[in-house]
C-alpha cells in the first residue's frame, strides 16, 4: 500500500515526509443534478431546491447559496452522510421546509480553498455539466487517492516530475514504467508563421517552440483538474493546466504566448540590456540586468528565461493562436537571476537544478498529445527552433 511504498522511498533516500488520503473523512456526498430552485416561503436568503441523486424520487434541499442555478450539478451530501470537518449530516427543518441534506462548497469536501477558482470559493462547487447525478463525489473528483508528499534534497532534482519518482519506485519493485503519450513532431529551423533565433547560445542550448492554432480557451477535463488540485495546483484553464501538467509529469517547464501579440512574429533568446524593464504575470515591474536571460520578440522582453512571462504576450480567454516554448536554460542563470529578482517558481526550482535535455522535445510532444487529447487547439506537427548538440531522443 501506500505508506509501505512510503517507506520503501525513503530507505532509498527519497524522502517522503507526509502520506495523506484525499478523501480521508468523506462519506456519502454524490453528485446531485438541481432540478428545480424556488424562493423559500419563509426565509428571504434560503432558496428551496429540488435535486436528482440519481434516485426515483427528488430530494428536497434548502441552500443559502446563491451561485446555483437549475441544471447545475453539484456535491450533494445526504442524510448519513460524513464531512472531513466531522460533521454529520441529517435531515433539519428551515423555517418550515425540511431539508434532506446539504449542497456542499470545495471546503466542506475537504479541498483546499486555494486549488479552486476564485468564483467558486464563496458558493457551493459546481461540476461540469457532463458529470451525471448519483455518482459517488469520491470517484468523481479523484478523491479515492492517496498522494505522498516528498522532502526533496537538492541533489534529488530528477524526482521532480511523475516520471521520475515512477523510474525510482520501478528500480524498488521491479516493476515496469508506463511511459506517457505522446504527439510524432518534427523539429525544423524555421517555420513561416514564427522566426526563433538564439543569440546568448552559452546560456541557451536549445528553444522549441509549438505552433497551436484554433486556440479554444475553457476549463480542464475533471481528471486534469483532479490531478492538479492532488499536486498543490490550481486549475486555471484548458492550455495552463496543460503546461503545468506536463510540468509536473516530465520536470519539463512550458511556457504559453499568445502568438498575435508577438512583434514581428519573432522570438529572440537574448541577454537583457542594462535597466530594460518587464512586468511580469505577478503584476510587478522589474528592472533587469545585463546578466538576466530574457525572451524577447521582435520590440521588448516577453519573459524572463525559465522564470516567469510578462503581461505583454501572455495568453487570455480570446487567444487564438499559441507558441508554446520548451527550452534548455543554463541553471546558473536561472539560479542567478531568481535570486537577484527575488522571484523563485515552479519553473525556475526545476530550470536552476538542471533539466533533462532529452525531455526538450518530448515535453512538446506530450502537450501536443495532451492539446489535441482535451480539444484544446490544432497542433502544427513541426516544432520550430534549434537544439544546439542535444539529444533529441526520449
């Protein structure tokens, strides 16, 4: 089980500091389908919903949320039913109405606020609409899962992604690595809707990018958004959630840009000039140096090599077409730059301990599956760029 594999890991020196059961105290809470929402008679803040648990008869549940509608489908927890906080759910009377259970928020589910969308902290969760009713909450939201929480020294940078903890617990148990999917892409030089040129080549080895067009921005499939929330992060949208899904899977770092917001449809890898400026996704203007490694197109920085983007190119609801960039950064500049910046990120702790070269392009495959796999966007079978003496083997 679980905390044998724990076990088992960390005698072979990774460390594994927490084994924690996602659904640990969650009991009888399904996906509820609101069939019909009136005003409650007595109470002007309650609304009275009826809801399909997937059972023959509807169930009548008093909400004071306001963010259901009818249609929604939502965690339905029913008398009987177990919260992680403890609390025991039964039938209570409202002013009147008897309600047979509760409609619950990610909180109440146990899931922290942070790994929701910001609409969706105050009010009760709501569920894809493909989701059907009478499905245990657990299945639906990957909460049947236990996920160990590792202490990783510095030296351990390959147990960084999925892939690499997987070689490790198959060297333990002789078992076989499943090895991700991935798209068949080519790499080319050039391509006619994009130009790459690297010009600081000491500090980057090699820059692919991927041509996406027909670009439509949406929310992940559950089992993404679930995979996410289990590794600490939050689903923000279908093209996000890829790149750092891949992130964390292959220890390969993504990056997005909205290839209409290029100028002169040029990517420039180049050393920063002395005091140009960035205001990166954070919101934060940064003055950089000569030492700093940026992006840039054809006019101005667009993002701060293997740290962070800026606002300039980044990729909003109406993106249409995307360059998605897979790179091998020097990780003594990442490292130098992150600290002078005071700006450390999920890209820049794998980029400043050193990437796997091999996984340049087979992080770009593995999202070009992925985007097509989610319906995310058409991909160009060609990644464009140059990787200077590197393996481009998996």
């Amino acid at each position: 089980g679980p905390e044998g594999l724990a076990e088992r890991l960390t005698m072979s020196g990774v460390a594994v500091e927490l084994v924690r059961f996602r659904g640990h105290g969650l009991e009888g809470v399904v996906t509820g389908q609101i069939v019909e929402l009136a005003p409650h008679p007595n109470a002007d803040k309650l609304q009275v919903c009826r809801v399909n648990v997937g059972q023959p008869e509807l169930v009548t549940i008093v909400t004071g949320a306001d963010n259901v509608f009818p249609g929604a489908i939502v965690p339905t927890a029913l008398a009987g039913a177990k919260l992680p906080s403890g609390q025991a759910i039964g039938q209570v009377d409202f002013r009147g109405v008897r309600s047979a259970g509760m409609l619950c928020s990610a909180e109440e589910l146990g899931i922290d606020n942070k790994m929701v969308p910001p609409e969706m902290r105050d009010g009760i969760y709501i569920l894809p609409a493909t989701v059907a009713a009478g499905l245990d909450i657990c299945e639906v939201m990957g909460l049947n899962d236990y996920v160990l929480e590792l202490d990783l020294t510095p030296n351990r940078s390959d147990c960084l992604s999925m892939l690499g903890i997987a070689y490790e617990v198959a060297a333990l148990t002789g078992l076989e690595v499943r090895l991700p999917q991935l798209l068949s892409l080519t790499t080319q030089p050039t391509h006619p809707k994009i130009t790459i040129e690297i010009k600081a080549t000491d500090l980057c080895a090699g820059y692919l990018g991927l041509v996406v067009e027909d670009v439509q921005i949406g929310p992940s499939p559950l089992w993404m958004q679930n995979a996410l929330q289990a590794a600490g992060l939050r689903p923000i949208n279908n093209l996000v959630d890829i790149t750092n899904y891949v992130l964390l899977e292959l220890g390969q770092p993504l990056h997005a840009f909205d290839m209409d917001r290029l100028a002169e449809n040029r990517i420039v890898v180049r050393r920063a000039e002395a005091g140009e400026e960035i205001i990166t996704l954070d919101d934060v203007p940064r003055t950089l140096s000569e030492e700093d490694l940026v992006i840039a197109d054809g006019a101005r920085p667009v993002a701060i090599a293997g740290i962070m983007g800026s606002q300039v190119a980044e990729v909003s609801s109406s993106t249409r077409r995307v360059l998605l960039e897979s790179a091998y950064f020097d990780y003594r500049s990442v490292r130098r730059s992150s600290r002078r910046l005071g700006l450390r990120t999920d890209a820049s702790s794998r980029f400043d301990k050193g990437v796997d070269p091999g996984r340049v392009l087979a992080a770009l495959q593995r999202a070009g599956y992925l985007l097509q796999e989610v319906g995310c966007g058409r991909v160009e079978l060609v990644a464009v760029g140059s990787m200077a003496e590197m393996p481009l083997t998996q």
